[in-house]
C-alpha cells in the first residue's frame, strides 16, 4: 500500500487546526474552550472567560424587595461588590497576588451550542444574544464590571474568571442551586487572622504569638473560642494589638512596620506580663507545666485572662506609646502592671464587670459586660486611679 503524501501532523497541531476551525467558524459569537464534568445528575461545563467579557456574557438577576421568586439569587447585599472591588484594587496596585473564587452561572442547554471533543474537551459556543444568569457570584461580577470600566482598567483586564456553566433552565432549581451553595459555614476570626498575610495587626500579632511567653503554645490560633488547656485566641490578641496602636480594636495597622511595631510591644508586654503579680505564674510557665485547674482559675478570676481584659490593656498601653520613637514608655507599663486585674477589683465593678443581683449561681454573681461603653467606662475609672489625666 502506497505511503500516504500527507504530512504526518504532531497531535499538538491537529489540536490546534480544530479549535482554530471552530473560533473561525463561530467567530460571531462568543466561544471558548471547556471541560464537560458530571454532578448531581446534571450536565455541567467550566470556562474561562476573559475580564472584557464578563461584563456583556453574565446576568445577574437578583430578588427585589420582599419577592423571592422575582430572581434567580438574593437581594445584593449593599457595599459587598465595593468590598471586593477594593480588595483587587488594593492588592493589584501593590502587584500582588489576589484570587477570586468560581462564579457559577446557569444557561438552558438548549440555548447554547455544546461541541464535544474528547475526553471532556469541548468548544462553547454562546450566541450573542444569550445571557449566562448567575447563580453564585453577583457581587464579584458587578466588581469586575466596574473595574472594568473604570480607569482602573488594566489592573484587571489580562485576567480571566473561571465560571462554573450548570446546564439548567428551571428558575426553581436554580435558587436551590443557590441556597446549597450559601450554606457555607463561616470561618471562625481566628482562622482568618492565622491565614491572613503577614502585614498590619495580623503580622504583629503573629510575632506576639511567636515571642511573648504569655501567648506562646497558650492561643487558640484556629478556632473562635479557647479550649481547656489555652487562655487566648489570636483574635483576641489582634483586638489589643489594635488599641495598643490604634487605640481601635479593628484598626488593621496597615501602615505600621510589622518589625519594628513587634519588637516595640513585645518588650512592652514581655516587661508587662512579668512585674504583674496576677500574670508572673502563668508567663514563666510552660502550657505543658499548667495544669487545667490553673488555666481554668486564671480565665475566670483575672480579666487578663479574657479578650475585655486584653482590649482594657491595649486602651491603656496605648497612652504609653511614643509614635515618633516607636517605643512605649517603660515607666508607664509598669504602673499598669500594678493595677490590680483580679475580677474583684472595685475599678471594673460596674463596667465591665456587673454584679448580678439575682445570680443564677450565687458563688459567681457576676457578669463580663465587653460592651464598646463598657470598656471606655473601665479605661476612663483605669487612667483616674493611675492618676493619668
């Protein structure tokens, strides 16, 4: 049998002459390449859309007013797409990495042109007058679209979104769609601030938790609550850190130098957790030499052993600090190190800790009040009995 006189073709090039004839062929409409995959009994595609087409390609079709059925998805929550517009801008202003998650849009499969390759490759091809109706992802759509038209443009426009194509017609299928994938538990503060990027309170705080004896191996760093054997959560930590600098616990410090902001409070808090009579034990042991009983006595008669006592701290120290020297003031520290902080203390009775009068439980007739008043209460009686005006 006679060679053929045809060139043999590397399987990249044949590749290639395929997606090339298809984009040609359907170059009026809107086409590109995807991956056919299975769940829960549906046919479903991923893309990747460039930024310029998103705009024009997704449908948003939210609730309005008190009418579930008049959209696909829930009311826009109002500032969340602003949010997500100002963590792009921020970070890619910096040149720094950022991340969007999949948007998840829905499309009837009849209006859609779906050619199957191999091995789930496929070419999408959308119709220009066909709109993909979103079902998770509104709010990052409508960021990327005023991005895209702003003159913020070019920050964003080399980058594509990946969507998540549900081969789904059925507007009650598609809030269902929805509501399964909203029902994601929210990630508890501490977590967060564990994966937060080293800079700010976050990057101090990581440092404190690193090099203060009194929080090292003794925080909670993934979960909103400290169990048995810990004291503090680095939420709590990250809330001092805050008012130490800020004198606001949620002031992210994003101008501070983490260095130098760290080596300063370290000292002061190291200098601090040490001439306290009621802190002394607990910074020079080791979590492993503590027992639950101790742990568990320290958390509930002394309020440096709660986030409220923590943030008082923070309030306090923060009129030690010298901005212009990065240092807090050693003489200071050491008078706030003198207060007493045990529960019992007359200075926090009435603030942030209220006698209950008909306690369910008469050994323990108080309650920790952490009410924004109440700590303002508790510093102002706090400066007055250090003699600070």
């Amino acid at each position: 049998m006679p060679e053929s006189n045809y060139p043999h073709l590397d399987p990249k090039d044949q590749i290639a002459q395929v997606v090339e004839r298809l984009f040609a062929e359907y170059h009026r409409d809107k086409c590109y390449p995807g991956l056919v995959f299975q769940q829960g009994n549906r046919k479903m595609v991923q893309i990747n859309v460039p930024a310029h087409d998103l705009p024009t390609l997704l449908l948003a079709k939210p609730s309005t007013e008190n009418n579930p059925d008049s959209g696909k998805n829930r009311p826009e929550v109002e500032g969340h797409a602003e949010e997500v517009k100002e963590y792009i801008l921020k970070r890619a202003r910096k040149g720094k990495p950022w991340i969007l998650g999949t948007l998840t849009a829905n499309v009837a499969p009849d209006q859609i042109k779906l050619i199957e390759l191999s091995r789930g490759v496929c070419m999408v091809v959308i119709p220009r007058s066909v709109k993909l109706d979103i079902t998770d992802g509104q709010h990052r759509k409508r960021a990327i679209h005023e991005l895209i038209e702003s003159s913020d443009a070019e920050l964003i426009a080399d980058n594509d979104f990946p969507i998540t194509l549900v081969l789904e017609g059925d507007i009650k299928q598609c809030q269902t769609d929805f509501r399964d994938m909203a029902q994601t538990r929210q990630l508890n503060k501490s977590l967060l601030l564990s994966f937060g990027e080293f800079e700010g309170r976050v990057g101090i705080t990581k440092n404190l938790i690193n090099r203060v004896p009194m929080f090292h191996e003794k925080t909670e760093r993934i979960k909103d609550n400290p169990p048995k054997k810990l004291i503090y959560t680095s939420n709590y930590i990250a809330k001092s850190v805050s008012c130490a600098f800020a004198d606001d616990p949620n002031d992210e410090l994003l101008d501070l130098d983490v260095e130098t902001s760290s080596d300063a409070l370290v000292s002061c808090l190291n200098q601090f957790f040490s001439e306290s009579n009621q802190t002394r034990h607990i910074f020079e042991t080791r979590v492993e030499d503590l027992t639950i009983d101790q742990v568990t006595a320290f958390k509930e008669d002394c309020l440096l052993g709660r986030s409220v006592g923590l943030e008082v701290l923070g309030h306090l120290l923060y009129y030690t600090y010298d901005n212009n020297n990065d240092c807090f003031d050693a003489e200071k520290v050491s008078q706030i190190a003198k207060l007493d902080w045990l529960r019992e203390c007359s200075i926090w009775q009435g603030n942030i800790v209220i006698i209950d009068p008909k306690p369910k439980n008469p050994a323990k007739p108080f309650k920790i009040s952490a009410g924004v008043n109440s700590i303002r209460i508790a510093v102002t009686v706090a400066k007055a009995h250090l003699g600070w005006t």
